[in-house]
C-alpha cells in the first residue's frame, strides 16, 4: 500500500484544483441555470485580481503590446460595425470582439494566476501537461458518455448536449464538434514541442506518457473532431524534423526517442485493434475517426465524407460590394425577419469554410483586420517568449489551415501564452523587465 506524506497529499490537491482551473478555461463550462460561462466567470475575477495585483506591485498584465492588439481588435469590431450597418444586418457575432478579447485575456490571467498560488510557479511545460490532463479527461470522458449510462446520465444532468447528440457525434463535457478538435491540435502541437525539448534531458517515463497521450488525444479526439488530425499532423511533422539525424550516427536522445515509440506502438496498438473487433461503439467510432485512412486501405483512394461535403461549400462572392465589405452574415439569417434571400440548412450561404464566412461577413478587409490581430498576437507571444517561437509558429499555421475547414479563433491560447510571460514576472522566475515589451510591425 503506498502511503503519502502530508505534503505530498497537499501537492496532489494543488495539482488537481490547477488541472481543474485549466479546463474550465480551456473548455468553458456552462451548466443548467447558468447564464454565463466558466471563462467569463474567470474573466471576471481576473478583472479584480489584476487590479489588485497591479495596486500590490505596481505593475500589472497591462503592456504596450496588449495596447496595440486591443487597438487591433477594435478595428476588426469596426469592421464588422460597418457591415452591419451598410448592409442593414444584425449578425452581431463580431461586433464585440474587443470586449470578446479581453475576456479571454482576463480569464487566461486568472487561470494562470491560480495554478501559481496552487503550485507556486507556471511555465510553459507546466501549462502543456495541465492542457494535457483536460484534453484526456473530456477525452475519457467522451468515451463514457458513449459507452456507460451512469456517465451519460451525469454529464446531461450537467449541462445540454441535445443538439450534438441529434447529430449522432460525440463529446464530453465540454468539448464537442470542430470547437474540441481544435482544442485538441492546440494542444498536441504543445506536447510535440515538449517532447522535443525535454527528449535528451528527460526520462523515459516522461516522454512514454507524453507519447501516449499523444496517441490517445488523436485517437478518441478524431472520434469527437477529425479536425484534432491537423494537430497530429503539425505536430508529427515538427517531431520528425527536429528528430532527424544531423550526422552518421544516431545520438543518444534520438535512440532514446525510438525506444519510446517502439514502446508507445507496442502498448496502443493491440489495444485499439482489441477495441476495434470486439467492441461496436469503438468501432464505428473508430471508422468515423479514420475514414479516410479505412477508406484508402479497402477502396485504395481516400474518400472522407466531410470533405466531399466541404467541396460543395465552395461559395464564391458574386459582387464587388461582398468581396470588400461582406453581407453582414456569419451564422444563418433564417431567424432575421429582414432577410429575403435563399435560406439554407447550414451556415449563411450555407458555407462552413473559414475564409469564405469571414469574406461574407465583413469582407476581405475585416478578414484582413482579423487575420492582422491573430497574426500580431502570436508574433507578441514570440517577442516575450522566443525560447517558444517555433511553437507558436506552428499554432499560427495550424489557424490558417483549420479556416480551410471552419472558421475559428486561436486567440484563446495566444491569451494564456501571453499571460504567463506576465505571472513569470510577477514570481520573479524570469528577470523584471520594467519598460514596456513594444512589438515592432
């Protein structure tokens, strides 16, 4: 029987109540009766928090960065102010992207600022193994809500699920459709970064269990959101690059990087192909998951439904007045008693693919304005972190790949990645730097 020591009993509670800050954050809880979210809860108490913390120290989240992206984000809610009003519209869903911004940002702060009271610092690795622990707990999660009906019964009894499940797809509880799979890549591009950082230095215990769970988020992640392939992708190809041999002989990280594959394989592997004959629910889940790939090895080309269906979505502008300032229209208008065009059974002009619903929502210039905030925000996260500059690189190209495919908005990691450069000051786990971070254009 292992016993635990008083301490080790409080650092355990102190992981499970930071673990449990970060995925309210990360997959915002709202449940019956609530009108408003975990984020925006957290949104809140940061607001005090720094506040208070800025009145203590006298300084604060506030930098000239954060001026100019705020700066930024206004233009893009300007934008979407001038499609509304020339076209007459009331789609709203961008309309307050400077507050929708702050809000993240204020609850990043808060998230971050509470795993430092619980664990006493934060830092890049520690966030990506509590992002780690949400993703597998909505993961395992999502997995019971399909297979047992005690889990099912809770997470309803939580919070509404129906419209999901009248679409016969998966979720935990929290994380569903498009919106989970890219939580998932976010955070499968993370532990790529990781392991390649720790691979010479660390244990192989640590990269077996990061290995794992990146093999266990891709799988069960695919089952909730093929989108969470284009984390596995970016993150594969990030760990064959930096793992590639640099001369005749293979180093001692690099054997040691085999050696954890081979192990993670020989462990996944017979699990899944066990679950995939015997198990029904594991089965069709696992076929909808990896349809291509099942569809390529039994049919010899690859044919995924989804992207058969993204094919017909391929709406272009056919005036000038849309391609320069939209329609006015993101989500679909069937509820606007103004609106006299077609109705369709989707999103307006009954297209899911990012740029093209950015286009005919305010046009290639608030498009350029979005596109303008979510580039300069990674590029701060570069300038206050640029030991992680590649990372966040590959989080920005993971957003320009996934508005192939849906439109979304990376900022919510952009957002804890910018305030943890703030709590590392704040702990003192880097040297102060008094003058303001400036972000050169």
């Amino acid at each position: 029987m292992v016993s635990y020591t008083n301490n080790q009993i409080v650092r355990i509670f102190a992981i499970v109540l930071s673990a449990i800050a970060v995925e309210l954050y990360f997959f915002p809880l709202q449940t019956y009766g609530m009108p408003i979210n975990s984020k925006t809860i957290f949104a809140a108490i940061g607001l005090v928090v720094a506040i208070v913390e800025m009145a203590k120290k006298g300084y604060g989240i506030l930098r000239s960065d954060l001026i100019l992206l705020t700066g930024l984000a206004f233009m893009v809610s300007l934008c979407s102010y001038a499609s509304l009003t020339l076209n007459a519209t009331s789609d709203t869903t961008y309309l307050t992207y400077i507050i929708s911004m702050w809000v993240w940002l204020s609850a990043a702060y808060f998230t971050l600022w509470f795993v430092k009271q619980c664990l006493g610092s934060v830092s890049i690795a520690t966030l990506t193994y509590l992002l780690l622990g949400a993703c597998l707990f909505e993961c395992i999660t999502a997995l019971g809500v399909d297979m047992n009906p005690t889990v099912y019964r809770w997470v309803n009894s939580i919070t509404d699920h129906e419209w999901v499940e009248s679409v016969k797809r998966m979720h935990g509880l929290s994380a569903e459709l498009d919106t989970a799979g890219i939580h998932f890549a976010v955070v499968l591009i993370m532990i790529s970064y990781v392991i390649c950082d720790i691979k010479d230095k660390s244990s192989g215990w640590t990269l077996a269990i990061l290995w794992l769970s990146f093999v266990v988020i891709t799988v069960i992640g695919n089952m909730i959101a093929r989108t969470t392939i284009t984390g596995t992708a970016i993150g594969l190809a990030y760990i064959l690059w930096k793992s590639r041999p640099t001369g005749a002989r293979i180093t001692p990280g690099q054997m040691n990087m085999l050696r954890v594959i081979g192990l993670t394989i020989v462990i996944a592997l017979p699990v899944i192909v066990y679950f995939y004959n015997n198990d029904s629910t594991i089965h069709a889940n696992l076929r909808f998951a990896f349809e291509g790939f099942f569809s390529l090895v039994e049919k010899g080309e690859w044919d995924v439904a989804s992207n058969n269906t993204l094919k017909g979505m391929i709406v272009w502008p056919d005036n000038l007045h849309t391609w320069i300032l939209g329609d006015g229209y993101i989500v679909n208008p069937k509820d606007d008693p103004y609106y006299v065009g077609e109705i369709t059974g989707g999103y307006y002009k009954n297209t899911d693919i990012g740029y093209l619903r950015f286009i005919f929502y305010f046009g290639i210039i608030g498009l350029l304005s979005f596109t303008t905030f979510i580039v300069m925000s990674a590029r701060a996260c570069m300038v206050r972190l640029p030991k992680y500059s590649s990372m966040v690189q590959l989080l920005l190209i993971l957003g320009f790949v996934v508005w192939l495919k849906v439109s979304t908005d990376l900022f919510f990691i952009f957002a804890l990645l910018l305030c943890v450069d703030v709590i590392q000051e704040d702990s003192g786990e880097r040297k102060l730097i008094k003058e303001d971070i400036i972000v050169k254009i």
